[in-house]
C-alpha cells in the first residue's frame, strides 16, 4: 500500500503524543498504551475516500496488466488529462475519480520517462500505474490514450529516436492495449476505438505524432523551432490510416487526438503549425471526409484552452479542446498569442471533462476545464 507524507506525519504525531501520556501516566499498564498507539496509527494512516478502492494485498508488480474496454457502453462523460510526472503530487486522481468518467483518455506525457533506458522507463511506468490514487482509478476506468514526447522517451522527440519500437510497446502495455492488437504489430501507436450503440456512438482517433515525424531546427528567440515547410508528422501509413478511418465512420460524434495543438499557430514551442504543410494537409482531409462532429483534442503545453478553427469545407468551424496538465502546470503564464482562442487560459493544474447529451437528435456536447479540489474553472458548449 501507497502511503502519502501528509497521512503518515499524522500518524507519527500521534505516536509521540501517546509516548508523553505514558510517561505521565504511570499507573497503566505499558502493554495496553503501546497496543492502543499502534490501533490509533492504524486508523490514522487510513485514507478518506471510501468510495476509492483500496490497493490490492498483492501489490501488482507487472506492467501490462489488462482490460476489457466496455465498447457496447454509451458515452455521456469522458475525461481527458496530460502532463503528469509520476513523483510528483497525484492528488488530482482523486478529484478525476470523484467524476466517475464513462472514459479517460491520455494526451501524453503520460509519464516523464526522458531516457535511452528501457528498463528506467518501464519501472517509471510501473511506478505511475500502481500508484495509490491512479492504480483505484484505473481498476474501475476504461482506459485509453497516446503518448507525446517525454513519455516517448525524449524531449520533443521525433523519428531519430532510437528506442522507438521497443518505447512503443511499453505505453501500449501501460494502456493495456491487448496483446494481439494490430497496433502492437506496426510501425507506430496510432488506434482508433468505436463506443456506444447505433445513433450514440463515439470515435476516437488517437495520432501518433512523434514516431514518423520530421526534424526541427532550433530557433533563437521566442519561438523554439524554425518551420519545416515541406517537414511531415505522421508518415503515409498513418497518413494513409487516418484517411480510411475518416472516410468509412458512421460514427455521431469523432474525436481526433494528437500529443501537441492542432490549431494554435502563434505559441512558440512544438505545434502542428511547424509543419505548415503537414496541419493543411490535415485539415483538407477534415474537409474532404466531414467526418460528424469532429472534436479536436490535445495535451503537452501545461495550459488548458479551447481554440476554434475557421476553415473551408469545415462546417460550422473546428474545435480543440488542450487539456494540461494534471501534476504541475505553466504556473508564471502570464500572456501568449493565439488567434483562435475561446476563452480564457487556465494555467492552473486542471484535467478536462466532456459531457454528451443524447437527449436530442444531435448529441450536444459540453466541455468543462476543472482544478485540483475539482473546482469549475472554464466551460465551453456547442450548440
């Protein structure tokens, strides 16, 4: 069992108060004092949160573990997070748990492996997902999710990683993405999952946007990269993939995940729009395909936000919901461009929530940014 500092402080406070009383009080017996410290510890060290399961007796110790995802089941609550280091404060679980999400959906960094290191990176794996609030949460949570650069195995890392096939069956195993999956077989850990019934069904499209993708050149100045003009991100059999998923969905509502934004052109770090003809290309495949309502979805920036995209053939516009990050967040934000904004930017530590409503003949969807403690911190709804 997982035992937080706050919960055993507690216990040791105790412990010393119970170690003056038996100094005064001379005339009890030492053995009942001692047998009575150690029950008042005991009970100390209890976690709140009934409704949280507690850790097995039998610690887990393997990666890959397994899950049956529950396709049949109609979405109405779906959570999304990213950047979160597995030895850092992972209170927020508790908070995501209180939602009871139908869903969780990784947006990268889903730990911060950072190394050459296959076996360093799958004990940090290891470490996240059989920590004490996440370990709960993911007992009782269907789980799906990508990676983005920290948890590939290097910062802002592309195709010249050398650990990327064995990197990628590590987050396939901490997702527990089955064994004979056909992602486990390709270059690449790219997926897409169909949940619901008929009339009430939802696609993920979950891209791949380090393993195929082309260099950068570093920059001076604000903006880290200098563009790549004719630079790609997903490879032709991603490519190739995307457009075959688009085209022959029937699904009501889709949406399409990527470990960095997919509309934001103006904030300096790492962004579809450094690959100019790479985001246009996806975009006229939006387009071109109209898939039903498509959502954009995205992690890595350590701010939440929510962007719109004019773009011709996209009816009604585009949307992306950035949701950063779950254990620290860009907590000296204090201004930065993007055109396309909704909003406000949440620079606080936040995972988001989306929220469908079948209730009418075209689902409408409603997405709400919340903090540590659960607090509303911004709310965005589609008409």
């Amino acid at each position: 069992m997982y035992l937080e500092s706050d919960y055993l402080m507690s216990g040791i406070r105790t412990l010393l108060i119970l170690a003056r009383l038996i100094t005064k009080l001379t005339h009890m017996r030492i053995f009942t004092i001692v047998c009575f410290a150690l029950t008042v510890f005991a009970i100390s060290c209890q976690r709140p949160n009934a409704d949280i399961p507690t850790a097995p007796v039998q610690e887990e110790k393997e990666l890959y573990v397994g899950q049956q995802l529950p396709l049949n089941n109609i979405l109405t609550k779906i959570a999304i997070g990213s950047c979160n280091r597995q030895d850092l404060d992972q209170g927020i679980w508790r908070n995501i748990n209180d939602e009871e999400p139908d869903l969780w959906i990784w947006l990268g960094d889903n730990i911060y492996g950072d190394t050459e290191d296959m076996e360093q990176l799958e004990e940090k794996y290891i470490q996240q997902k059989h920590s004490f609030l996440y370990g709960a949460f993911r007992r009782k949570t269907p789980i799906i999710g990508i990676w983005d650069d920290h948890d590939y195995g290097v910062n802002d890392g592309d195709k010249n990683y050398t650990k990327r096939a064995a990197s990628q069956q590590l987050m396939l195993d901490f997702l527990d993405v089955p064994k004979e999956a056909p992602v486990r077989s390709q270059e690449g850990g790219y997926q897409s999952y169909v949940f619901g019934s008929s009339g009430k069904q939802v696609k993920f499209i979950l891209l791949d946007a380090r393993y195929f993708r082309d260099e950068l050149e570093r920059n001076d100045g604000y903006q880290r990269y200098k563009p790549n003009l004719t630079g790609d991100i997903l490879g032709e059999a991603q490519w190739d993939w995307l457009r075959e998923e688009l085209s022959n969905s029937s699904a009501d509502i889709h949406f399409i995940a990527s470990g960095i934004q997919m509309i934001p052109e103006e904030q300096g770090f790492e962004k579809w729009a450094n690959f100019p003809t790479a985001r246009k290309r996806l975009l006229d495949l939006l387009a071109e395909t109209k898939p039903s309502q498509a959502i954009l979805l995205s992690g890595d920036r350590h701010i939440s936000e929510f962007s719109k995209l004019e773009w011709p053939g996209i009816e009604g516009g585009l949307y992306e919901f950035t949701s950063s990050g779950l254990t620290h967040s860009y907590t000296n934000f204090t201004s930065e461009p993007n055109q396309h904004r909704m909003g406000e930017v949440v620079s606080e530590r936040s995972f988001g929530l989306i929220l469908i409503d079948w209730s009418e003949a075209e689902p409408k969807l409603r997405f709400q940014m919340k903090g540590v403690g659960g607090a509303l911190q911004q709310e965005l709804e589609l008409n």
